[in-house]
C-alpha cells in the first residue's frame, strides 16, 4: 500500500510539474516559418506528430499490460 501511494505521489507530481509555465520552448504565439527557412535552428513546424490523439489508446494499452503482466506474476 505505501509503495501505491508513493507511486502515485510521484506521477500526480509529475502532472503538476507539467502544467508550469516557465517552459521556454512553449510559444504563446507561433513564429511564422517560410519554407525557405528551414535549418537546423528553425526546424520549422513545433508540432511535427500528433501524438496527442493517440494519449487515450496509449493509456488503456498500459493499464491492459499492467493488468496482463500482474495476472502472469501472479500466476507463475
């Protein structure tokens, strides 16, 4: 039980820490980029993969291996 609740504690802190502000790398306002612009120190687009409208697939395929692999531990 207490190895839960310190599990816990540290991915809650984790989304606490993400939601801060002080990100240099987050623009309120994008910088517009030419397509002749494009080098190393302007790649260009900051959002380059929508991994975003997979994040509810991703967490019911982690809670599913959680759940597979407690069962197998359990069992074996």
């Amino acid at each position: 039980m207490r190895k839960l609740i310190i599990t816990c504690s540290i991915v809650l802190s984790g989304f606490a820490f993400a939601q801060s502000s002080d990100n240099p790398y987050i623009y309120e306002d994008e910088p517009a980029a030419e397509e002749q612009d494009v080098f190393p120190s302007n790649p260009g687009d900051p959002n380059p993969s929508p991994v975003d409208q997979y994040i509810p697939f991703l967490l019911l395929t982690a809670i599913g291996m959680v759940v597979v692999f407690a069962r197998s531990r359990k069992a074996a």
